[in-house]
C-alpha cells in the first residue's frame, strides 16, 4: 500500500497510464487514455486522483454524459480505491460527496447534462474534471463543460473506449488532437497486473472472431460505414426553436396531434418501444418522437445499446402493458387523458419477444397481449415492404436547408424530445456496417421501432382527426416567426 508506517510511498501504475497522468514536460489543458476493454483506464485514473488528493488540497469533479443517481457515477469506483491504497481513515465518506480530513481535497460527481447557468458556478474552482466513459461524449456538452473549468491550472482527463472514428471524442482525442493534450492508446496488454483470466478471454476472442478482438480487446475504432440519418442533429431535431416550441409542449401534441406507439421485440431481452406524435401544420406533417422504453433510468443510465442482449426481461406482460400506459400519457411532470390511435409491432419478429413466458412468433404476440390478462394491448402488423422503405421517408423529414437559419420555412418535420435519449443515441450513431448496405445491428433497435411507426402510420388517414378539430387553430410561440397555421 502507498501509505506504511505514517509515510507516502509510491503509487505504481502501467507505464503509459503514468506518462499521461503524470507528465510535467508540458503545461497539458487535457490528458486522455483510450482504447480497449481491461486496460485499467479508470482504475489507473482513479488512483491518481486519490494519491493526488491525499498529499496536497485539490477539488475533483468526475462527470459522464448521463448521470440520474449516485449509483451511475464514479463514486463507488473513488470510495473502492481509497480503501485499496488504504486510506480509508483519512476520508468521510457520504453518499455524494468524497472528503479528505488531512487538507480538504473533496471528489464531486455530476451528470454533464445536469450542466446549466444555475450550477456551472458550482464547478469554476475545480482543479481536475474526469469525463469517465466518454466514448459517448457529445459535443454539445463538452462546450458547455470545457469553459466552465476555470480555475488556472486546471485540467480535464478523459478515458473512453474507441467506437468510431468519427465520434466527436475519437476525433477530439486522437484525428485533431489539440497540442495541449498528451494521450495515448493503451489495452489489456499494457497492464500487467490483469489476473490471467483476461489474457484466456482475449486470446480466445482473437482466434474466434479476430474483427471483434481488434475492436473490444486492442481497441481499434469499428470502421463501419456510413451514418444511416446522416442529417439527424442535436442542434436541430432535439433542440427547441422559436418557430417549433409548441411541437415541445405535450398539452400542445395532446390536443392536436395523433398519438401511435410501436415495439420492435426481443427473444429473452427488453423489447424497445417508441411513441410518437403526428401533427399536420399547415400542408405539411410534423413527427414528435415523445417517449421510449426502456429509459436509461430504468437502467441505470445505461443506454439501450449497452444492455439490449445482455439483461433478461424480468417483466411480465401485464407489467409491460402498464408501463405502455404510463408512458402514452407522460411526458416529464405533465400527464394528461389520452387516446393512443394505434400500436404496431415488426411483422418480421418470428422468434419471441422480450419474456421468457412471451408467444415465440409475431402472430402469438399479438393475440397474447390482447388478453385482457396480459393488458388488452392492441397490436397490428405493418406489411414488412412498407416498413423497409420508411427509412426514406424519415430522412426527407429531417431534410432541412442548412444554408439558412431554422423558421418556420425551414425546419425539420422530425422532432425527439431530449428525454429520449436512446432514441437520440441511434439516431446519431446508428450505421451501415462496412459493406454500406447491411445495418450495423448495434443501435438498430430504436431505429427499427421508428421505422415501424412510421410504416403504421402511413396508412392511417388525417381526416378523422382534422373532423374533430375542424376549426382549431394555434399561433406558434415566436418572436420571429408570426405564423398562423390552421388544423383544417
């Protein structure tokens, strides 16, 4: 242990993880480890952070994109290391906040996404910001972040594990690596205190499946194609304009628009189930995708992609119904009386659905949830060639002309809510795999349930619900935009 007999010895780490960690020959703004599974990035940083900490005063934040409870943060992995070097007399330990009593030194955790004008002044004193798991690190928070870590001198570290080389981390750390950042690649063979299981696993993957061990064990980037919704942003589809602001307000899509539901099945995993609203202003149709399940806070925010083969689905039918009736009619604090117009489900699911005790084909599944036992869900089948070429019809409702500003003009017809964070997750990552044809199958599932939607939608007429609101109108809440648009 670094500390024996009253005195401080020295922390050993792998070698690349103290180069980066602990390099003075430069005044580093950002010091970053990436690369593959069991490389002891985030056991290397934390350990640092602690011996740190415990010799002199220092104030550190460890963040990730998506952060609910104090379970999803690095808390557990701060309080396991200072007991590890055996310093556990020296800190108080409460459920969200670490303190050392020798000099002060304090570890925080917040999620990025919790970042705004009325908390950031909360993190200006920070001396090192840890962005743990970042390989999912979107732009838009790193800029609110980056700035908001001030104090002179400061730093912020960053480990994540390679995905693509075109995420905006990859391409931060590594393609256009700024010259105050020092990085460096590092994988289960650069740490040599790995018990022997790992090197088993690894080797054994790399005569399997030599594709997945580059990526999973020697971290190399998966070189799949392209995006599949090229044009899908964050800074348009999931932000609110002042010419779009009522497609935000749920009252507003309650009132107005046709509500649909869509569940893309599993065998013995989680199905992934969207809700979407459809709204015709003026001549044209909006989407509002308004909800998803699973959320990442049934999960623990972790994102749908992470678990969706990996964790067994423990409700039962009736359980799931439920669920689908509390999320048709919420959305955040505000629940209202709705009518879900229909729900679809893939035709093309022959194999089972997400229960153990589910039907084994898309027909059982139907006729068992429509039992009043099972929730009296209504299911229907899109026909499998509409569903397949939906994808063109979504990309044309994300179509916008980004040669001029966002207005009612020049929009975009499809909006997620910027709760439905899966959704946004596909949308922005989903790909082809490196043939250009074939869908990457790991974030297909909420882009196949968009899909499904949208096939089930396309064959259900607006004139019946243009008849009930005959004479609605509503004036979008703008300053720019003085447009009048009418329902009928």
């Amino acid at each position: 242990m670094p500390l024996i007999d009253g005195k401080f010895e020295a922390l050993h780490l792998p070698e690349k993880h103290t180069r980066v960690l602990f390099d003075s020959s430069c005044k580093w703004r950002y010091r970053a480890l990436y690369g593959g599974r069991s490389a002891a990035k985030d056991w290397s940083i934390a350990a640092a952070c602690v011996e740190m900490g415990i010799r002199t005063e220092k104030r550190f934040l460890f963040t990730r994109e998506i952060q609910h409870t104090i379970k999803q943060s690095a808390h557990q992995l701060i309080k396991d290391t200072i007991h590890r070097l055996g310093y556990q007399d020296y800190f108080d330990i409460p459920d969200n906040k670490i303190k050392c009593k020798l000099n002060g030194t304090f570890f925080i955790f917040m999620g990025l996404r919790d970042l705004n004008a009325k908390n950031v002044k909360s993190i200006e004193g920070i001396d090192i910001c840890v962005v743990c798991e970042s390989e999912d690190l979107t732009k838009e928070c790193f800029v609110v972040l980056d700035p908001s870590i001030r104090k002179p001198g400061s730093e912020i570290w960053i480990q994540f594990n390679s995905q693509y080389e075109d995420d905006f981390v990859y391409d931060f750390c590594v393609t256009n690596r700024p010259d105050n950042m020092i990085c460096d690649k590092v994988t289960y063979l650069d740490h040599p205190y790995n018990p022997p299981e790992i090197t088993e696993q690894a080797e054994r993957m790399r005569q399997q499946d030599p594709k997945e061990y580059s990526h999973t064990w020697k971290g190399d980037c998966i070189r799949v194609g392209g995006r599949f919704y090229p044009e899908f942003s964050k800074e348009v589809n999931v932000k609110s304009h002042e010419c779009n602001r009522a497609l935000f307000d749920f009252k507003y899509l309650v009132d107005n628009a046709q509500l649909f539901m869509a569940i893309d099945p599993h065998t013995v995993y989680y199905p992934f189930c969207i809700w979407v609203a459809r709204v015709k202003l003026g001549k044209e149709m909006y989407y509002v995708v308004y909800n998803e399940f699973p959320t990442v806070g049934f999960f623990n925010g972790d994102l749908y992609h992470k678990i969706r083969k990996t964790v067994p689905c423990t409700l039962t039918m009736n359980e799931l119904a439920g669920m689908f009736r509390i999320l048709d009619c919420t959305v955040g604090n505000d629940q209202f009386d709705v009518t879900i117009k229909e729900r679809y489900v893939d035709t093309r699911f022959a194999k089972a659905s997400g229960a153990k005790s589910w039907s084994t084909n898309t027909e059982g599944l139907v006729s068992e949830f429509s039992k009043p036992q099972n929730g009296g869900v209504i299911l229907k089948q899109p026909q499998e060639r509409i569903i397949d070429i939906q994808k063109d019809t979504i990309r044309e409702a994300i179509k916008i002309n980004d040669q001029i500003p966002i207005c009612s003009i020049n929009q975009s017809r499809l909006v997620v809510m910027p709760h439905c964070h899966n959704v946004i997750d596909s949308m922005i990552n989903h790909r082809y795999d490196m043939d250009n044809v074939t869908e990457d199958e790991k974030r297909k599932d909420a882009s196949d349930a968009l899909r499904i939607t949208f096939a089930g939608m396309s064959r259900v007429d607006w004139q019946d619900h243009v008849e009930m609101n005959k004479k609605k109108e509503f004036i979008l809440n703008s300053t720019k935009c003085d447009v009048t648009y009418s329902l009928a």
